[in-house]
C-alpha cells in the first residue's frame, strides 16, 4: 500500500511526464506530415545519355504474387514501351530454387541488361557471378539494404525509398495513433536483409519512444497466406487488448490477416490496426480506403521506380554513372488517399516522371 509521500512524488512525476509524452507525439506527427502531402515536384534526374537503341532486358521478379514487385514490373514495362526496349519478366514465384531456375534462364537469353525484382541479390551468388563474367549489367530493386551501387553484388544501382524513413514512419505513425503507448507485433522475414534492416529499425524507433513491442514475428513472406490466419490468432489469444497495431515490412502481411481478426469479432477499423512499412500495394489501398483492416501503408511510387530502373540500365550499359537517384516516400491514410487519383490505387506521383524520363532519353 502506497504512503502519502510514495503517493506523491510517483503523481509528481507523472505530470512531469504528460508534457514530455505529449511532446514526443507532436514530434511524431510533423515528422509524418511532411510525408502526407501530395508529390508534384520532380526532383528527379534532368540529364542522362540518349536512349540505347534495340536493347532487350529481362526482369527477375521474386513473386509476382506479391503486390508491391507487380507495380514496378508494370512500370518497367510501361517504361521499357517508352524508350524503345523489349522486355522478358520471368516470375520467381517465391522461391529460392524458382528464381535460381530463372536466373538460370536470363543468363541463357544473353539479354543487354538484368533486373532484379524484389530478392537480395547476394542469395543468388553464383549466377550474379555469372552475369558479371559475361559482362551483363544489372540493376535492382530492393536487392539489399544500400541505395544505388553495390559493388559487392556486382549490381549497378538498387532502387528503392529509403527503408530506414520508412521504417521509422510506419513505427511513428503506431506511436501517435496509440497516444504515446503502443503495443505493438512486428512481422519481418530474415530471409531478406532489407526486411531485417527495416524491422529492427521499427523496433529501435517504437522503444525509443517509449512504447512496447510485444513480439517480433519472423515468417516467410512466401509462405504468408498459409501462415499469417494462425498467427493472428495466436496473437490476439496471447496479447489480447495490449495488441494495439501489427507492423510489418510489407502489405503482402496483411493480405491474409483480415478474416482472422474478423472471425474474433474485431472490426475493420479496430484494433491491433495494421501499418506497413512499405510497399502500397493495390490490395493495401483498397484495405485503407474501405477502413478493412489496414490503417496505413508507407507507400513506394511503384510505376516510377520502374522508370527509375529503365534509366539506371539506359546509364549502366552505356557506361556511365548511376543517377543518385531516391524516389520520395507516401505515408497513406484514410485521410489522404484521395491523393493518389481518386480512386487509384496507388502512390503514382502528379511530379511528371514520365515526361522527365522521355525528355532526357530523348524520347
């Protein structure tokens, strides 16, 4: 039992705390603000050399499955039409063996270029190898934690937002939304450096907070479908209320987290809400803007990154330097997803990408 003394000095210290907290969560929210807004500035590359003529490419992608690696697909694609290249897209269908199998399969093509598509370029060593012997460029996306080149893959330039703002935006926007004291279950797949990088950066950024992370989930990302039901129902048994929001490293989580959560007569609105750390997947919007079991997607400009890896192997197999390039991150909310064309569902930035990009190929 509390004395009047111990009673006091603990109520003392909690309103001496109140305006720290409230401090944190302003903090918090104009950190996220400025990722809110609408995109219509380009400030991407303004030079770069003339379109390779004839080139033909081939696209690795990890699964096309998933949402997030379909949309750059599709902007390669759309971006490849533009500057006058064929493209192959070969699906990895999620797994280690299968993208081996059609690593195998590219290099047999002799294509002018690679893309890696969603996979960490260092799982498939020898055929990375491989490529670089025959004197094939190659370009990524989300291949590994590093922006642009890694010379250790042997990989001209990685694209991607950057994770670690990512990360940090997901995992501020729980702490605000929780009033400074969330609870939270991170969900990752170790498989993935990337995904590594941006969990653990999820983690450090709700601990220093303050808030509480409950558990950290490692699941194949391949394997979510089957996996991601039980483990909801796992969760919400063992955590209970204390659950607030769910964290992940990608939507794909939360493709099949929903009937579970429905099934234990939680609404779509409700808590735990689900926030991802990337990538605004089409599935994502549409969870989001009917309020069904996900409340935040940071969001990757998909379509434009697509472009982005057109141009940095335009750069790469004539011989010239990466652009130094990084695409602009969308924190997407009920509030403001409206801001990606109505009822698009996608972050396609209004900044003119696509006329940049023909301008300066000269198209």
């Amino acid at each position: 039992m509390l004395n009047r003394r111990t009673f006091t000095v603990s109520l003392l210290a909690l309103i001496a705390a109140a305006p720290a907290l409230a401090d944190s969560i302003d903090d918090a929210k104009a950190y996220l603000a400025k990722y809110a807004t609408q995109v219509t500035t380009w400030d991407g590359p303004t030079d770069s050399p003339k379109a390779a003529e004839g080139k033909k490419i081939v696209v690795l992608a990890a699964d096309m499955k998933n949402g997030g690696i379909l949309g750059v697909v599709n902007g390669i694609t759309e971006a490849a039409g533009k500057i006058g290249w064929e493209v192959t897209a070969l699906d990895g269908a999620g797994s280690v063996q299968n993208r081996a199998a059609i690593f195998g399969q590219a290099l047999a093509l002799k294509p002018d270029g690679i893309v890696i598509t969603g996979f960490d370029a260092l799982e498939q060593q020898a055929s990375l190898e491989q490529a670089k012997a025959a004197g094939i460029p190659m370009v990524s996306w989300h291949a590994g934690p590093v922006i642009g080149p890694d010379e250790a893959s042997g990989v001209f330039a990685n694209v991607s937002t950057d994770p670690m703002e990512v990360s940090a935006a997901a995992a501020k926007w729980a702490f605000a939304d929780a009033g400074g004291k969330p609870g939270v279950v991170i969900f990752t797949d170790s498989t993935y450096a990337i995904a590594i990088a941006k969990a653990d950066k999820i983690k450090a950024t709700i601990e220093e907070l303050g808030g509480t992370v409950l558990e950290y989930v490692d699941t194949p990302i391949a394997d979510t479908s089957n996996r991601m039901p039980t483990l909801t129902t796992a969760l919400l048994q063992k955590y209970g209320s204390s659950w607030t929001h769910a964290l992940a490293i990608n939507d794909i989580y939360f493709d099949f987290m929903g009937p579970a959560l429905a099934a234990a007569g939680i609404p779509g609105d409700g808590a735990p809400k689900a926030v991802a750390a990337g990538d605004g997947s089409e599935s994502a919007y549409q969870r989001i803007r009917s309020g069904q079991y996900q409340a935040v997607t940071v969001a990757e400009p998909l379509n434009l990154q697509g472009w982005q890896l057109v141009d940095e192997l335009n750069r790469a197999v004539q011989g010239q330097a990466w652009s130094g390039y990084t695409s602009p991150l969308h924190v997407v909310t009920v509030e403001n997803v409206a801001f990606d064309g109505g009822d698009k569902n996608s972050f396609d930035p209004g900044n003119g990408y696509r006329d940049a990009y023909a301008k300066i190929w000269g198209k």
